[in-house]
C-alpha cells in the first residue's frame, strides 16, 4: 500500500524486459547488419529479397536504409557486416581506405528526372543535360537530396557535366533538404519541383500528386549497385563468414534470379549485372 | 478529407486483423518506451525527492540543470548514445548499438530529467507540509525520504506518465540508436516516419491514430491501477 507507486512500473518493468529478452534472443541467432540505401528499402526491394535469404541461408538480414554516405560511414565506423550502395566512386574510395574487402556489381536501374506534368520549364523528352540546364536557366524549382546518398551523388556529378557549379550558382529555385529519397518526392510533390530520382523507389512511391517521368532512359542516368563486405582486418568483430555467404548468394545465377523476379505492376525494378566484370 | 477517412479505414483493418508485423511493432514500442520510463523513474524521483529534502552546496545547480534538461533534443541524446555504443566509440564492445536495449537506453536518458524536475517541483509543496513533522522526531533525512515519496506518490505517478509520454512519442533518438530495422528495431513512431517518406501517407497516419490510442490506453489503465491500489484520484 504504502509503496504502490513502485508496484504497477515493476510489474511493467518485469513484462516489458520478458519482451525485450525475447528481442534479444532473437538477435542470437544468426543474423548480419547491412548498411544500405533508401531506394533499396523504398522501393520494396528487401522487402521481396530477404524473407528468401532467410529461407534459403537461414540468415536475418537487419537493414539499415541509410543513404550511400552515411552507410559507408556506418561501415567505417565497424557498425555493420556489409554494405550495399550505389556510388561506384564511393565505393572504390571505401575500398581503397581498407574498410572493403571487395566489390561485387549486383545490380542496376537507371535515374529518372521527375517533375509536374504541366512542365512548366518545358524539359520533357529533353537529353538530361540540357534539361538541367534549362531549369537552372529558368530557375524552377528543384528538390535536391542534400544528404550525400547515391542519388545525391549522381545529381552532382550530373550538373557537373551539364557544365554548371550548382554549389555556386544555386538560388532559392535549388532545395536541398538533406533527407531521403521518398522525402525528397514527397516534397517535389508538395511543391510542383523537378526532383533526380532513382526509378525503384519511384515506380513504388505511393504519393505521387501530379508527378510524372518527364527525362528517362539517357545513358548518362545509369545507376549501378554494389555490394561489399566490410573488412575483417578493421573491425574484428564483423561477421565475415554470414556476411560473405549473404554476398555470395546475391552474385550467384539463383539470387540474381530472384532479384529479377522483383516486380511492381508487372514492371522489373532492378536489372542484375554480377556478371559484368565493368559493372 | 478523403486522406484522413482512408487512414481510419487502414487503421481499422489493421487492428481488425491483427496486422503481425503490427503486433510486433506495438509490443516493441510498448517494451522498449514502459522499460525507458521505468528506468528513467527508479533513478529520477529518488533523486527528485533528495533535491527537496537535502540542503547542499550545488542542489541549486542541480535544480537548474535538471529543468534546463526538460527540453533536451531527442536527435542530440540519439546522436550522443549513437557515439557512444558506435564499435569505434568507448562502449563498442558491448555490441549493442541498433538493437532495442540501445533505443531504451537513450530514451531513459530523455526521461530521467523529466522526473528528476518534476518530482522535485511536486515534492517541494509536500516537504513544505510535511517535512519538519517528518524530521522532528530526530529522524534523519534519508529516513524521512520514503515517508514523503509515500505522501507525493500522486506526483511520482504523474512524473512517471510524463516520461513514459515522452517515450512512446519520440522518434529522434530511436531511429538513430535503432537503425529502424525491420522486425528488430522498428516501433511506431520510426514506421510511421519511414511509411511518410515511402509517401503511403494513410498508412502512415492509420499508424499515428493506432499510436495515439495505443498511448490513450496506457495512460488510462494507469490511472485505474493506481486508483485500485490507494482508493483515491
């Protein structure tokens, strides 16, 4: 009576540690950490995969939908087992800072340029430079990742070749809003903006307003995904041999099969390439 | 208006068919938040009720700081807990980063100030009443402690559901030290982020009104359990 006020959190205590323990022992059994990107999660992609990983090679693959950069840091930092993103030049730096053991191609899709229907900068059908150029002339509104992501990187290196120092000339028409990739179409939807996105989170993006596919299929939006474990020799807890069964099979004919068996309304989202030595 | 009907519908189908992957979700948000507060209560309102019936040097500061804490940002704590677990931060070897015990972690640390500052602000009146009475018999203050905490236990209850409300509705610091992984580490407050940035905004919001109702009935059930156990409001 006198102390009831610790009885009833005890009690809660007593359940929600059972809980807990319950988690916990679930993480015992074998089980990776994958650092990867948004479009990867967002578009569904591991949603499909993984339920097969674990049936086929009975390993939990924990997620982390992170943004290239900020997964490679993760993997720097020794927090996850692998990584899997899409920015080759990030990729080969991680490699050659040690944090890499090697990189496997796996995948790829391309980069849509997305904007409102009613176009109002007119780049519809345009090559992806000369719509760039045509926004930046015309200062229309354009959602940038911000967030050093794969995507994030692809843009930059975009308006690089389009011959314009966005870090520089960027005006109040040029928003980076540091997020992810559903954050940033959510956003262009919002506000009738011109937005780089990759076409998996795309095709199964949800809130898409008056959004519509207005530059595709330019050689220059190609987007390759790769795959890495993270090295044993920095971080020694990692776990190498659940981490590289997980890459092995992702690279052989029966995973890459069944990334190409992913689907939304009948359209494949991912293209895999483990087989392209280039890649 | 139509998004805020499709939502309700989400929501009720969801709970009508015991969504499992919501189940899970629910049973972590509840773990992981009633652990946080409870932990963040058991350290908190000891020391709350201290700052009322001990004198020092420094019980000013203390005050001051606990208070100041009240508006501790979540994304900080998150971010600090993340530095600190991280396999190349001191605690690393611990493995403990992205996992539930991690999220409960810092969202203990984003409680106890609340209970430390509104214990403290609770118990001053009690003391006020209470407390030469307590003390007059020659009895030391650390004896006079459970006395008072007893007296103010309506107090220590509120301070304990303020944490707990703190808890279940934060999303900044768990999806940090979480990681926000699927079946492991995701609660409703990181999927309800996560289905917003997919842009399934009625799932997301048939998630929040889930959230809220969830959190109407464990304040609620509270209440009725402390009732029970002191017969009085």
């Amino acid at each position: 009576m006198r102390h009831w006020s610790m009885k009833a959190p005890a009690i809660a205590v007593l359940i929600s540690a059972a809980t807990l323990f319950c988690a916990q022992a679930q993480a015992q059994e074998k089980s990776i950490v994958v650092a990867s990107t948004t479009s990867t999660q967002d578009s569904g992609l591991f949603g499909y995969l993984l339920p097969i990983v674990k049936q086929k090679l009975g390993i939990t693959v924990k997620v982390l939908a992170q943004g290239t950069g900020q997964a490679l840091d993760t993997a720097r930092r020794g927090d996850a087992d692998v990584v899997f993103v899409h920015a080759k030049s990030a990729e080969e730096k991680f490699l050659a800072e040690g944090f890499g053991v090697k990189r496997y191609p796996v995948m790829y899709n391309d980069f849509v340029l997305i904007g409102p229907k009613n176009d109002p900068a007119g780049i519809k059908g345009k090559d992806v430079l000369t719509a760039l150029q045509t926004i930046k002339a015309k200062a229309a509104p354009f959602v940038s990742r911000g967030d050093r992501s794969g995507t994030h990187i692809a843009e930059l290196a975009l308006w690089q070749k389009a011959g314009i120092d966005v870090a520089h000339d960027k005006g109040s028409w040029y928003k980076e809003i540091g997020q992810g990739m559903g954050a940033a179409l959510n956003m262009a939807a919002a506000s009738g903006s011109y937005v780089l996105a990759d076409r998996g989170t795309w095709l199964a993006f949800k809130n898409r307003a008056d959004l519509t596919i207005l530059v595709e299929g330019d050689k220059r939006l190609f987007n390759q995904y790769g795959v890495m474990l993270v090295s044993p020799a920095k971080h020694p807890h990692v776990k190498k041999d659940l981490g590289q069964a997980f890459i092995d099979w992702l690279v052989s004919p029966e995973g890459q099969h069944a990334i190409a068996g992913y689907k939304i309304n009948g359209q494949q989202l991912f293209y895999p390439d483990a087989d392209d030595p280039n890649a | 208006m139509s998004d805020f009907t499709d939502a309700l519908r989400t929501a009720a189908l969801l709970i009508i068919n015991l969504d499992p992957e919501l189940r899970g979700i629910v049973l972590l948000s509840l773990a992981v938040s009633l652990t946080a507060s409870v932990c963040a209560f058991l350290v908190g309102s000891p020391l709350g009720t201290a700052l009322v019936v001990y004198r020092f040097r420094g019980r000013g500061a203390l005050i001051v700081i606990a208070n100041a804490l009240l508006g501790l940002p979540p994304v900080v704590v998150g971010l600090v807990v993340y530095l600190l677990l991280s396999r190349s931060g001191p605690l690393g070897s611990l493995g403990i980063l992205f996992t539930p015990t991690a999220m409960v972690i810092a969202q203990a640390l984003l409680g106890a100030p609340i209970v430390v500052a509104l214990v403290h602000r609770m118990m001053t009146d009690v003391w006020a009443t209470y407390g030469d009475a307590l003390l007059v018999d020659g009895a030391s203050r650390l004896r006079a402690m459970p006395p008072i905490m007893s007296i103010g236990r309506d107090g220590l209850f509120t301070a304990f559901l303020a944490a707990f409300g703190r808890a279940i509705a934060e999303v900044g610091a768990i999806i940090i030290v979480g990681g926000n992984i699927r079946d492991y580490t995701r609660t409703m407050t990181t999927a309800i982020a996560l289905e917003t940035s997919k842009g399934d905004l009625s799932l997301a919001l048939a998630l929040g009104i889930i959230l809220i109702v969830l959190s109407m009935i464990v304040s609620g059930a509270s209440l009725v359990v402390a009732r029970s156990l002191t017969g009085r409001w």
